[in-house]
C-alpha cells in the first residue's frame, strides 16, 4: 500500500474513531497532496508524499516556536501534537552516528573537502537521505566534518 493510500486509510479510521485532532491533520495531509496533485497534473509517488509531510513538519515546528516565543503554549502544543501525528508516516529516522558515516562517504566519493562545495554536498546528502534525517542537523554535521 503506498503512502499516500495509507493516509486515505487512516482519514476514514480516525473518522470513524471521532478522533477530530487525527481527522483534520490527515485531512490537511491529504489536501495538499492533492493540491500539487492538481497544480502539477501528476500522480505522486511515495517519495514526493514524505517531502510534502516533511514540510509540513518544517512549517509546525516554526509554529511552535512562535508560539512559545508569544506565550501561547495552547496553539504551540497544538502543533507539537500534529508533528507527532504527521511524523508517523516518515520513515525510521537515521541517528547521528550513521548521518556522519554517509556524510564521510559522500565527501570521499564527492572529492570535497572545502565549505566551498557544502552546497554540491548537500545536493547529494538530500537524495540519499529523503525522510530518513532532518536537513537541518545533517547541515549542521556537515559544516563540522568540512571545517
């Protein structure tokens, strides 16, 4: 079953659980994947669907932020709960320690060595690891190793 029918599953699931946190966050999933569905006028694959739900998590979790930047720890709680909803249907996320070994093979297959090519690095750190490791910290273990 694919991602994007394993959503469409659970919307019916959490419908008819009454479980209305779950319906509405799926539903919001869903809808975007229809939308760049429509917007693009094609059928998306299981990688596309993990990018559209890792950018909805990107997007939650600067929510948060502000949200507990202004003192509004309902709405900010209200986020942390759709990333939790939303983080189910990413893959297994990689730890640090096997990052930095892709990362250290990747700059020996790359011949990079310099923060000058960190972007060319990046480029390829992204393809390998799509929905297994957040960009950010990859970025971030990245910057050590070239330094």
């Amino acid at each position: 079953m694919s991602l994007k029918q394993q959503l469409l599953e659970d919307v019916k699931h959490a419908m008819r659980a009454g479980d209305k946190e779950r319906l509405q966050t799926l539903r919001m999933t869903t809808a975007a994947i229809k939308q760049r569905e429509v917007d693009e006028r094609i059928e998306l694959d299981d990688a596309a669907v993990v990018a559209i739900i890792e950018k909805m998590i990107k997007q939650r979790r600067d929510a948060e932020q502000q949200y507990r930047a202004a003192e509004r720890a309902e709405l900010a709680d209200q986020e942390a709960r759709e990333i939790v909803i939303l983080q189910h249907y990413l893959p297994e996320q990689l730890d640090s320690g096997v990052i930095a070994e892709i990362i250290s093979a990747v700059l020996r297959e790359q011949q990079i060595s310099s923060m000058q090519d960190m972007g060319k690095a990046m480029a390829v750190l992204k393809q390998k690891l799509q929905g297994q490791a957040d960009m950010a910290k990859v970025s971030a273990l990245l910057r050590e190793q070239l330094q």
